[in-house]
C-alpha cells in the first residue's frame, strides 16, 4: 500500500522514536487474579492485555477429551472498548483463528501428556490493541500457565516483524501496520528454537524475510527474559519482604 | 527454621544440573540435562533434583487422606470433589455402612464434607476414593477452607507442631487434608483465628520464623479469656 507517511526517517528513527529493531517497552506482571488458577497482564506500548489460566480440570463436553493427554483450549477475547471503533463484542473469525493457533502454540510446550482426558482452559482478553496483540496474548498466556503451576518445557515469548515503506521493522505498532506491506508475527521455544507460531500477510521477498526471522528470534530471547524475571520477581518479592519484617 | 540453604526459585525451562544428578518430581530431561517444568523451588536430595512447586493443582498420590465435598450422588457411588483435574468417586463398597442400592442419599447428601482416602490413582489418572479406613468419615458442621496443596506441609509443621499448636490455642478440632482442604470445627471466634491463621501460612510459607509469627498472631487475636484458660 502506497502512503505519503515516512515510517523511517533519514536518522533511522521510527514514528515512535524506536529503531528498525526495538522492542516497544514492555511490562510483565504474573498473579495479578486472585480467582483464577494462575494469572499475568502485559503491557506492550499501547496494549494492555490479560491472560488467565484455569486447570487442569475435567474436560467438558466429554467428546473433547483426550484418553491420552490434556486439550488445551484458549480463548482470545478481545474487549469492545479495545479499539477505535466500537468492536462487535464476541468470537468473530479472527478471533476464533488466533484462539486456535494460541492453543496449539501452548500445547507444543505443556507436558500435556501428565493429564489425560484433562482440559487446561486459558483467556486471554485484549483490553486496549494497538497492534500486535496476538503476540502479546501468547507471551502473557505462557506467563499465566506458569504461574498456575502447569508443567511445561518452556516459555514461548512472541513478537511480530513486519515491513513498512521498505524497511524491516521490529514489533509494528498500530500505523506501521496498517500502513506496511507486511506482517509476521512469530513464536519460538527459546531453549531450542522451535517455531510454534508463524503466519504471514502481506509481500517480503526471501531475503527478507531470512532476516526477519533472525530480528523475530532475537527479539523473543529478550522477551523470554523480561518472562522469567516477571515470574521470579513474583515470589522473591514476597521473601524480601519478609526478610525486612524480620 | 533449621539451617536450609538458600531458596532457589526456578521458572519451566531453567538449567537445574548437567552433572549426572538424576531427574526428580517436576523436572524433565532434554540432551542429558535436567530442566525444570515448573514455577517452585529447586531442591537437591539423595542425588535426585526435584522442583517444589509454588501453586498448582493438587495431584492425588495413593494412600492420601484428603478432605472432599460431595458434589453428586448416583444409584451406587458419590461424586467427591477434592480439588483433583478429575472427579473422585466413592463407591458405596467403600463406605463402613451397609447401603442399599439407590438409597445412597440416605448417607450423604450434596454439600456433605468427608475425610476419606486416596483407594487408587492409576497411570489413566483414574481417581478412587475410601472411607473404609481408620479416622474416614463425615464431618458433621465446622467450616471448610482452601489452601495451596504445596503449603499443606508447612501448616502441619515438623512432626505435627504448627498444627498442634494451632489446635491448643483455639481449642479447635482441625483436619487438613493432602489436598489443601482444611476442616475447622469449634467456638465460631476461634475458628476465624484459627482461619486467619492458617491462610496466614498458606502467604508466608517461605518464610523462616513462621511458627513465632503465627504464635504471637494468635495470642493477639484471641479473646482475653481463652489466653486464661490456656495458661493454666
């Protein structure tokens, strides 16, 4: 798509100040629901989102189950008051998608195996977007899964490389997107690279697109320790505390 | 309390050895490394790593004695919960009445809470529950609350300590289950102490000191007489 807005000026800098390859700042805090089993909001610029995880519990209704391993069924809920206009609250196509490959992204790493004919149910509700928001969902789920103590592999961090007036650009937000030439939203495994997530929009070329996924991976390493440090700084908060107490 | 070395909190993924320690509870094994699979802390023993976790879902062992409410009642079983993945049923075979079929609502009733015992648990995850066992049976009033199943340790105390001092102090008759269901009967005043002070283990379980802590709690919080009648 043509458009007269500079994305990248001469100095390298984007709308937002940002370079082609920083991350947008980012906040992560885990048990922050007291109802739910485990729990994370995450904010990523202008995106705020919730993750909550319930389970694992019985699998209802029973044909869903798995005699061999647990299902896990995410929900990507996205508010009406999240975006500019209004949005038609309820499951649309595009939210059924994103709840569907959230899901299996989550599943590659669960131990599922530990509890079959089990359902582990993760939501995860958008509550201001501003590009990017399926990433943000993923990175914030895994958060909330480890928080309620699910065995797992790993975290699975998540970010989007995309293209704007001919430049690759790390985590678009809102214009860049609307106004780019693509998308990529990724998700790894970072102890071992695995992809889990990777959908495309829009046109890069092979070389491209090589160094995207290079941007993309580099990326979630940073995110993946922004994770860890969230759930660390969960509970050794609580022992400092204690400590001053004493 | 004794001497432990300091805590360790590891989140799923971290490196726990790559020195030939062997696999414990909440680990797994990934080119002959040991990683955690879950939030909680790391604990070396007898040459196996184990993670302790921090929250979770309580996963029945065999032989667990847990606290569960009835939930539904069929022509031949009760449905318990006991905050299991799955539900737990309690065939009438496993109780110490004798039951005619379908008169299973004569015994208990939706809503009634009960001790009873991990029968089995098999490797479908299949749950069984007993109450043909030495101390099963229903409990009659008190007050149910919930803790974390990982804390149930803690709010026992070595060799039964915590709990036993919660007991004298508030004069209550208090069952805690493995499942982190705890039963509390007694003087309405003393039982929300004895709550209170039960949670307060469940938030501060990580701590050192923690059997002071909740002895001074409930020295302030119950009323002046009982403090008499417990020094006598």
């Amino acid at each position: 798509m043509d458009s007269d807005i500079v994305m990248v000026d001469d100095k390298g800098k984007r709308l937002d100040g940002r370079t082609a390859d920083e991350l947008r700042p980012m906040k992560i805090e885990a048990g922050v629901l007291s109802n739910a089993d485990g729990s994370a909001y995450l904010e990523i610029g202008k995106n705020k989102v919730l993750a909550a995880v319930y389970g694992p519990r019985e699998c209802h209704p029973r044909h869903l189950q798995n005699p061999t391993r647990a299902i896990v069924q995410c929900k990507y809920n996205m508010q009406s008051y999240s975006v500019g206009d209004r949005k038609r609250p309820g499951p649309d196509r595009r939210s059924v998608e994103i709840s569907k490959i959230i899901s299996e992204a989550l599943e590659a790493v669960i131990q599922v195996e530990l509890f079959p004919r089990a359902s582990i149910d993760v939501y995860i509700e958008i509550l201001q977007a501003n590009a990017g928001t399926r990433c943000a969902g993923l990175t914030a789920a895994s958060v909330a899964l480890a928080d309620a103590g699910i065995p797992m592999r790993d975290l699975v961090p998540s970010v989007a490389v995309g293209k704007a007036n001919g430049h690759l650009l790390l985590d678009l937000n809102k214009e860049e997107d609307n106004y780019g030439e693509a998308d990529l939203p990724l998700a790894i495994v970072p102890k071992t690279n695995e992809v889990v997530l990777l959908q495309m929009d829009g046109h890069m070329t092979r070389e491209e697109f090589g160094t995207a996924m290079e941007m993309g991976v580099k990326a979630c390493h940073e995110i993946y320790e922004m994770q860890k440090d969230a759930l660390r700084r969960r509970y050794s908060t609580e022992a400092d505390e204690q400590e001053v107490e004493e | 309390m004794n001497a432990r070395p300091k805590r360790e909190v590891v989140v799923p993924g971290d490196l726990l050895d790559d020195k030939g320690l062997r696999p414990g509870s909440g680990t797994y094994v990934l080119d002959g490394k040991v990683y955690s699979s879950l939030l909680g802390v790391k604990n070396i023993r007898s040459n196996y790593v184990n993670v302790i976790p921090l929250s979770g879902r309580y996963l029945p062992q065999t032989a667990d004695t847990v606290v569960g409410k009835i939930i539904d009642i069929g022509p031949s079983n009760w449905l318990v919960d006991i905050n299991a993945p799955y539900p737990a049923p309690l065939h009438v075979n496993e109780v110490p009445w004798r039951v005619e079929f379908g008169d299973t609502a004569r015994f208990l009733r939706v809503g009634d809470v009960i001790m009873a015992k991990i029968l089995m648990m098999d490797e479908t995850n299949k749950i069984q529950v007993t109450m043909n066992d030495s101390g099963m049976r229903k409990l009659q009033g008190g007050h149910v609350i919930e803790i974390s199943y990982s804390k149930v340790p803690r709010v026992i105390g070595k060799g039964g300590s915590m709990i036993q001092m919660i007991k004298s102090m508030t004069d209550c008759r208090i069952f805690v289950g493995q499942n982190g269901v705890i039963w509390i009967e007694g003087e309405l005043e003393n039982v929300l102490v004895a709550a209170k002070a039960i949670q307060m283990i469940d938030e501060e379980a990580q701590s050192s000191n923690l059997t002071e802590r909740v002895k001074e709690y409930m020295e302030k919080a119950l009323p002046a007489s009982e403090q008499a009648d417990i020094q006598e």
